[in-house]
C-alpha cells in the first residue's frame, strides 16, 4: 500500500490528516502568518514533527509551523520524479571529444528524500539530460569511476582517476573532465597535478556549491564551462574550473595546487591563493588567460603518470597550549610524515619541542606552512623558528597546508630517504612553491568601510 504521508509523524502526520492532504498533492495553506501555495514534499526520517514541508512556485521549499496553521485545502496532486532521464549524447564530427570522469558531488546529485540529504546518485551519462548545450561545446562520453561526496575522497580514488586519465589520453582524448564534490576539490586537484605531469590536453576538475533541484545551482553553468575549458582550452594543464564573480559573467581557471574553498555556501567560492588565476572562460568570449606562462597543449600522447601515496601523512594545525603528545600518538602510530600549519612565519610553542625532537629519532619528515595561507614560511626570522628547523622541520616556502600534505604523501609513496624527501617536496612540479607573491595575489576586502562600499555599488550596477 503506498504511503501517502510520506516521511511524517507525530502531529505533523495528524494534521495532514486532519484537513486531508497528501504528500506530493498541490496545497494552499492559510496561516497565522498569511496564505502559501505549494508542492507538500516528503519529510526526512529524523526530522521533527512540527513542520510541513512545501517546495513553492519559485523552487524553493519552506517549512510551515503546524502550530501556525489555520487551515489546509488539496487543489492538485503531482508525484514529481526528481531523476533525469538519461539520454545518447550526440556526436559532431567538427568538435572536441571530451571524456567526462564521474566521482559524485553536487554536480551530479539528486535530493534523497528518506534523509532530506543530495546524495551522488545521477550517472554523469544523465548530464547531458540536463545540460542539452553540451552537445554544441563537444563530443562528451562518460565513465562513472565512483559515486561518493567529495569527503569519501582519498589516495584510493587518487590514483585510479590517475590512471584511468592516462588510458584516456593514450587513447586519444582531447580534453577531461572530472565531476567532484567541492569540499576536498582542491586536495585532488593537487594530488592530480602531482600524480599527472606535463599532460597533453586540459583536466578539469569541476563541482557545484548548489544541487541541480535548486533554481540558484551553479551546476549547469560549471559543466559547460568545464566541457568548453577540456575540448578548446589550449591550458593543458590540472585546473579548477568554478564561478567567477556572484554574477553568471565568468568562470575561473584555478591552478590545481593553489586553489582553495573559501566559503561553505557561495557559488563563487574558489579562489587563488597566493597568486592569480590561470585564466576566465565563458561561452561568449572563450578563454582569456590571466598568467603568461602555461602548459601549452600538445598533439602527442605522452604523460608522466606517477599514482603513489602514502597514506601514513597528516596534517596538524598548531594551537596555543598544544600539548606534545598530539604529535606523540602520531608516531606512536607509525606515521612517517607530518606537515605543520603553524603560527605567523611558521611557528609552534616550546612544549612541542621534545615531541618533535622524538619524531625525528624515529624518521618522521615533518615540514612546515603558514595558517596565513598567504604568505611564506620565514623560519630564519625568530628564534623560535631557528630551533624547529635544528630540530628537523623544514619550511615549505609558500605551499598551501593541504597542499603541502598532498605532496608530502605522493612523495613518501616514492621514497623514503630524508635528501630525496626534502629535494622533492622543495622542487616545484606546478606553483606549489612560487619564487614570490605577485602584488595582488593577496587581496582581501573588508565590508564596511566607505571605499568598499563604494566599490561594491559599482560593481553592482
């Protein structure tokens, strides 16, 4: 018998019943707060009892307080399916063939209603149900490696992707695409760029803040920019492609070793740091590179893949009162490399300095980065600084933490001598080390104040 009441209990299931309305049916509901007019969606398994939940006109769904209602009134009824069919992706003889590798994230996702979570659950194949202008940017076929948020994400999935990229460039590919979720983008972005060297055509890593229910998603905006970026860029290079400004003008080309999230929910979330971005690209005006110097894509088939990890890696991000045995328990654990995040130029407390000391009897690589994340590890300055290196930690110039800890790991899944350690993780493959910040590689806004304010008004109009 099909549940009609869908997902509510208790007194939200009561009232339901109570004026007769369905899950799924058109509902016009009259409150202590005025009249709305909606879809009655279903309600997660562990939310509460006091709400009902309506998707309204403008695609958008609100809960309504039970106890705010007056009445409720069926005028419709329609089971939305919240699946996009999949459909034979079109070939033109004149474009690019673009292979698309899925992981899973928001930019193929749907809306799970038992938990009232996006789950990865759309085959990239269905992409193009949804994204019909991808079929005038290129030839796109697709392979669904995995199906998992962008958390479940690790040095397992690293190297596939690593491998799988290099059968598709000795296959012949021009250009690849890889959906991810946004929140470790980043971190395989950076183990790609170190995994997949001096590749012949572009990669491009691209995810979306918003899920494709929402009318406000990124999603479809990224994969064709994406899509354009893999099949015509001649950037060949591991690059993060995501939303430039607020506005829909642009997208960005990040550099896959530094670019980093920098908010939990705007869609143009993805910036540089520490320098500028590869280049913008839309449909209109193609790509505009921003740096001079780039991999230039080439017509051989030759990459250096290189799929190696060793998971034993962490990162810690020093705090006031840190105690020794923080770094103790990793040793404890036979961890064989250890990347700090520490204060101002790339410092950590006294009480460490024993802790530290042990780890380096016992072999552990330990170097050290900036929470700054602009900036450089200057451990030459203070004292401080002049007694970790004696003690064994190396500064990493102007590595971003993650980054730093994506290296140090590729790097300790190919050797484990102390010279070789260090001469591989200070030798930039691809800007993960910068000979300098360029002057305005560092830029940070505060709101607020008057000039600001000004520019945010014109920019604006």
């Amino acid at each position: 018998m099909e549940d009609i009441f869908q997902g509510y209990k208790g007194r939200a299931l009561e009232v339901l019943k109570k004026f007769n309305v369905r899950v799924w049916g058109k509902a016009i509901i009259d409150t202590s707060r005025g009249e709305f007019q909606g879809t009655v969606l279903p309600r997660a398994e562990n939310d509460d009892d006091t709400h009902i939940v309506l998707k309204i006109a403008t695609g958008y769904n609100i809960g309504i307080d039970i106890f705010t209602i007056k009445s409720m009134k069926e005028v419709g009824y329609y089971k939305a399916t919240y699946k996009i069919p999949e459909k034979e992706f079109p070939y033109t003889p004149n474009l690019p063939n673009v292979k698309l590798l899925g992981t899973g994230g928001t930019i193929a996702s749907r809306l799970d209603y038992r938990t009232g979570a996006v789950i990865p659950a759309f085959s990239p194949g269905e992409l193009y149900g949804a994204v019909p202008e991808l079929a005038d940017i290129c030839n796109l076929t697709t392979e669904k490696l995995f199906a998992v948020f962008s958390e479940n994400m690790g040095p397992e999935q690293y190297k596939a992707l690593a491998v799988a990229i290099g059968k598709e460039i000795e296959n012949g590919i021009d250009g690849i695409i890889i959906g991810h979720g946004t929140d470790t983008l980043s971190h395989t972005a950076a183990a790609l760029t170190f995994m997949v060297q001096n590749p012949p055509v572009p990669i491009v890593l691209v995810g979306s803040q918003r899920s494709s229910d929402r009318p406000s998603s990124d999603a479809a905006l990224n994969l064709m920019h994406a899509a354009y970026t893999a099949g015509h860029s001649d950037i060949a290079e591991v690059m993060v492609c995501m939303f430039g400004p607020t506005s829909d003008e642009y997208g960005f080309l990040h550099r896959g070793t530094r670019v980093r999230k920098m908010h939990s929910s705007y869609r143009s979330t993805f910036r540089t740091i520490g320098d500028t971005p590869l280049a913008t690209v839309n449909l209109k005006d193609g790509i505009k590179p921003i740096k001079e110097t780039y991999n230039h894509r080439r017509k051989d088939r030759k990459v250096k893949v290189l799929p190696y990890f060793e998971e034993k890696v962490s990162i810690v991000y020093y705090y006031p009162n840190m105690q020794p045995d923080i770094i103790d328990s990793l040793v404890d654990n036979g961890y064989r490399g250890i990347i700090i995040a520490g204060t101002g130029l790339g410092h950590v407390n006294k009480p460490l300095y024993s802790a530290i000391e042990r780890a380096k009897k016992k072999g552990v690589h330990m170097f050290m980065t900036v929470q700054t994340l602009w900036g450089y590890a200057h451990m030459y300055v203070y004292d401080t600084g002049r007694d970790l290196m004696a003690k064994g930690i190396i500064p990493a110039e102007n590595m971003l933490p993650e980054t730093a800890y994506i290296k140090l790991g590729w790097v300790l899944g190919q050797t484990d001598d102390p010279e070789e350690v260090k001469r591989l993780m200070l030798t930039p493959i691809n800007d993960e080390i910068t000979l300098r910040e360029p002057y305005n590689g560092y830029l940070i806004y505060q709101g607020g104040v008057p000039e600001v304010e000004e520019f945010i008004r014109k920019f604006r109009k």
